[in-house]
C-alpha cells in the first residue's frame, strides 16, 4: 500500500510539472506580446526610439502595479526616466494586467495562471499522497524537501497575485519551479524510510516549514530584484538588457516599484527565516544537546541570515537603495540555492538526511 501511494505521488508530480511547462509556455508568449507591441510602439510615426545618449527611450507603460484596467484605461508606473512619444504609441502598448487600450485580453496570461492554478492543485495530491504512504510530514529529505518546497513557492505566489499584479514574474518563478522539481525528481529521490530519532519531533513540522516559507518569499523577492537591475537605467545589467532587445521590459513597473515590492517580500522571508534560525537551535538543544555546534548547514544559514540583514540595513539607507540593495538581494537567494544544492548534498554533518 505504500508503496502504490509513493507510486501515484510521483505520477501526480509529473503531472504538475507537465501543467506548469504549459504555464511557463503562456506566460511566456505573454513576454512575446509584450515584446511585439512594444516594437510596434517605437516603430510608428513620430516615435522617439532612442534618447542622446544612444539608449532607446522608454514608451510609457499602460497601467501602474495593481491598477484596475479591465475597461482599457491607462494610468502611469511612476517611471520618469523615458521621454512620451505620444498617444497613438501608447494604444499600442498592454498594461500589466494584460489589456492593452484597445480592451484586448492577454489570453496566454490568463492561460498561464490558469494552468499554474491546475498543477498547484496536482502538486498538492502528490505532496499529501507522499505525506500519507510516509505517515508523516513529507519534508524529512532532499526530494521531500524539494516538493513541498516548489508547492509553497507557487502557493506564495498565487497568494500575492490576490494582492498584487505580478502575474508577469510568472515565466521566473514557474522556470525556477520547474527546474528544481526537475533536478529533484531526477537526482534526489529517495524511498520512504522510517525517521532517524533525531528527527522524530514536532520541531521537524514547524523548523522546516518556516524554513520553506522563507525560501518561498526569497524567490519571489530575488526575481524582482533581476527584473530591477534589468530595468534599471544606465546599469551595466540595464545596458544588457537594452542589447538584448528585452523591449517586454518598458510594459512592467519602472525600477523603484520593483525594488519597493522586492523589498516587501524579503522582509517577510527574513523573518521566516529569523524564527528558522531560532527554531534550529531549539531543535538542536533537544536532539544533541547544545543549540550551537558549527555543523555547515548552521553556519549557512547563519550566513543566510547575515545577507539579508545587512540587505535590509542597507536598503533603509538611502546610499544603498538602488542597484546596490538588489544586487544583495540577489545574492542572499544565490546563498539560498547553494544551501539547498551543495550544502545539503556534498557537506556531510549531522543535517545529511537526504540518503543521496
């Protein structure tokens, strides 16, 4: 019997990563429209396409984060680096919501959340199913870890899309989902075994859960930041973005907007993982008897935590607003993936229960 359960929970997370290629596809070709659009915009008659420094000017943007424009109206993102270039190149433009002035829907964005909608719901039956044929919570290894995980990344990203539009961060975070499912499925599966002792606690629901939680809000926090460095005019990576044709770009909010939502975000995930932090130690004491042992998982987490603190210390600093601030953002979730894939798996310490 549990056996066939382990079986139908592989079967059903296969299933959501084939609905959430299909989402990542929509939001994609979403991307695309935003791209086309934009490219007719410059294109027309008495459009401004490039500024006197060479830099292509930005076409201001439908509709600002969150602005209802379901009847086609048009407001601002606040970005005042660009020059105007009319009203007839901004009836070419799509807003953020995927509604152009023209009242035209974006149907692969819709499709796109939908379809992130249909493989949460699968993801979840096959987390629960590996959860029943376990008897326990289904995150005490490497690939249990990687399922619940990617499921709370999702789940945290529908939840914000209630408060906030950021349905165009869908093609990074279903990629980011859907190369972790991929990399766990494939390398980090493991078989249900019974739980060493040190982890038969209830530490082990509330630690670990937090844990994730705080990831969940670090990958969405950290995918802004790129999208702000990408934004972000006369930055090396701004540049880039502007060789690269990335013309999606001036359809989304302006930089500061993206750094204020980021920095939202990475607040919530800090304090998730301050109480991780926390609540290792207090696990530690019970399991081992002392709150502190140097293990490498500890003193990566602790660095974790260090990153994000100085990130949050220096964004209340009006010096380290800006590229600066996103480029420690960035690298607080690049510290993050590599406590998640190198740590876990090439340092042994007394956290190796993944049974790679």
């Amino acid at each position: 019997m549990t056996q066939t359960l382990d079986q139908l929970s592989i079967i059903l997370i296969y299933s959501a990563m084939a609905v959430y290629a299909l989402a990542f596809i929509a939001f994609a070709l979403d991307l695309a429209r935003r791209s086309a659009t934009v490219k007719q915009a410059v294109g027309a008659p008495g459009a401004e396409v490039a500024g006197g420094d060479g830099v292509e000017e930005r076409v201001p943007a439908v509709a600002a984060v969150g602005a209802a424009t379901s009847t086609g109206a048009r407001g601002a993102t606040g970005d005042t680096s660009g020059a105007g270039s009319g009203a007839g190149d901004e009836r070419s433009l799509v807003s953020l919501d995927g509604v152009d002035a023209a009242g035209k829907r974006s149907i692969a964005l819709r499709l796109g959340v939908s379809f992130t909608i249909l493989g949460f719901v699968i993801q979840i039956g096959g987390v629960v199913l590996r959860g029943i044929a376990a008897s326990r919570v289904p995150w005490a290894n490497m690939y249990e870890f990687s399922i619940t995980g990617t499921l709370l990344i999702v789940a945290v990203f529908l939840v914000v899309l209630l408060r906030e539009d950021l349905r165009f961060l869908g093609t990074f975070v279903i990629g980011l989902v859907l190369v972790l499912l991929g990399i766990s499925t494939v390398n980090y599966y493991v078989s249900i075994v019974p739980l060493p002792p040190s982890l038969q606690s209830a530490w082990l629901v509330i630690h670990v859960l937090v844990a994730i939680l705080g990831t969940a809000f670090f990958a969405l926090g950290g995918a802004l930041s790129v999208l702000q460095l990408l934004q972000t005019r006369g930055d090396s990576v701004g540049r880039i973005a502007t060789a690269l044709r990335m013309r999606f770009l001036k359809t989304l909010p302006d930089s500061e907007s993206l750094e204020r939502t980021a920095y939202r975000l990475n607040i919530v995930g800090f304090v998730f993982w301050t109480f991780t932090l926390i609540a290792g130690a207090i696990w530690a004491e019970r399991a081992w008897g002392r709150y502190w042992g140097w293990d490498t998982k500890e003193v990566w987490t602790f660095i974790i935590w260090v990153i994000y603190a100085g990130y949050i210390h220096a964004r209340a600093t009006r010096g380290w607003r800006g590229s600066r601030s996103a480029w420690l953002a960035i690298v607080g979730f690049a510290a993050v993936l590599f406590n998640f894939g190198v740590v876990n798996v090439f340092f042994k310490g007394l956290h190796a229960y993944s049974g790679l």
